[in-house]
C-alpha cells in the first residue's frame, strides 16, 4: 500500500511565489503545499540573529511537493537553482517519502 | 542515542482538525504537531495557480506526528485515508527520522 | 549534484527561540528556518484535543536546519536536549536529505 515517492523542498523570498508555483505545475508536480516561514543565515535574508523574528516578518515561502518520479524531482530541483538563485535567496532539497495512493503524484 | 522512528504526514482541510486530531490521539499517538498551510492541485481545493496564495487562504492543515512503531504509523495512514479521503481533499504519507528519547514516540 | 546531507528539526515553545537560535549558529549551522506551529500532546503544552487549535493559539516554534554533516547534527541534538528539555516541552529529530550546493551547508 505504501510507495516510494520523493519530496522535494523549495524555501525561498516571498515574492517568486507565483513564478515557483507555475513553474512547479509546468514541470509536471499534481500539486505542492506552501508554508509561511521566516528565517535566519546563509540562506535567506541577514537579519540578526539577536533578536526575535515576529510573525509579521515571516517574509519567505517554503514548497513541498510530492513527486513519483524521481527524475523529475531532480529536474525540478534544477531548473529551479538555474532560474532563481543566481539573483533570489533560497534553498531545494529532496527527501525521499512513501506515499498512499500513489497515481496521485 | 538516536533511535529510528516514522513521521507521518496529514495533509487536509482545516474543518477535519478535530476528528483527524482525535484520531491520532486514538490510535496511539503520543503528540502532534499542526501546521497552517495552503495548497493547490490535486490533493488541494482548485484555486488557480495563476494568483497567489494569501495568509487568509492558507485554509489547509498539515499534521505531523512520530511513531516509534512503523506498524503503528501504517495503520493511522490507512485509517486516515478510509475514514475522509474519499470525501475531503488530503494526502498521508511516511518518512523515517531519528529521535532523541525513544520512549517519548 | 544531489549531496547527502541531515536536517534536524527542534519542535520547543516560543520563548526560546532566541536561545535556539544563538544556539543554533554558534554551533556551525549556516542557516534554519522557522515555523510558526501549535500541537498536542506529550511533547506540546497540554492543551485538551476536544477543541480546535485557533491561529493565535500557535504558541510553538519549529525550527530546521541542514547540515553536511552528520555529527555536527548528532552534537546539535544532543546539546538542544541538555540545555532546554529537562525544563522545556520539546522534541528534536533528525532526517536524512540531500541538497544541491552543498557547500552551502
């Protein structure tokens, strides 16, 4: 009953949320989850560390989609290192899943 | 001092908190975690993509919660998808993770 | 181009998160995102599961980061433990993922 999938993580500025997102469905995701988050370092913005983050500054967006293939998870992961983070903060990473009803992904 | 456990991953509209939240607590979880999200796609309401998603659109929740007993995790998964998938939007799925404090899972 | 590398994850109450974080960078992550997360349970305040979860009432934190390596993740662990959960609700756990740019990490 339970498949391999992988899931692959896209946290980056708030402002790429339309472009991650059509890009997302373009490259063949059936769907994706999205996070408001905030954070601190190397990969997003260089707030200090010294004091609090209120949730009015969570200011970046985290991804999560589910894909069966994965091939596609890593192109996906690809094309979006190549498109936006030249110029956007944000990390990608793959996790590997297992999912019910696998013809969903 | 790390000890395999599994994660599992609810994802479903927000007016099944409480019974998904029972569920869990019924069948043998000691604890979860809920998250705010929004969605689009398969597993999500049918909002076009070709707009964003604002805060008071993240009309989604995401459950996390850790089992140490990996039978113990399919068994929720499987009853999450009986009880509401086949009326309400969701998807379920597993990853394994390593915990400090064993008993507590 | 996809390198293993572990994510931990530190589910504590908002007050913390200051120390966290502090903690956080000081022991080499380069990065972490926050969550914004209410829960139940064990490792949560002791909210009753028979009402729902208002937004306001997300009185958690959660906190990721991925490091390239293994023991500096295991340290982190160990150290969030120590410091916070003999006094703090709490969990810490970690996950196996792997990243593009890993020198980022």
């Amino acid at each position: 009953m339970f498949h391999e999938a992988w899931k692959i993580t896209i946290i980056t500025e708030r402002t790429l949320e339309q472009k991650v997102s059509r890009l997302l469905m373009d490259m063949g995701c059936k769907g994706f989850t999205l996070f408001d988050v905030g954070g601190r370092g190397l990969h997003h913005f260089h707030a200090p560390v010294e004091r609090g983050i209120a949730p009015e500054e969570f200011t970046e967006i985290q991804f999560e989609a589910i894909l069966q293939n994965r091939e596609r998870a890593e192109s996906i992961a690809r094309k979006i290192v190549q498109e936006f983070f030249d110029y956007y903060a944000g990390i990608v990473f793959l996790e590997r899943v297992e999912v019910v009803r696998a013809e969903r992904f």
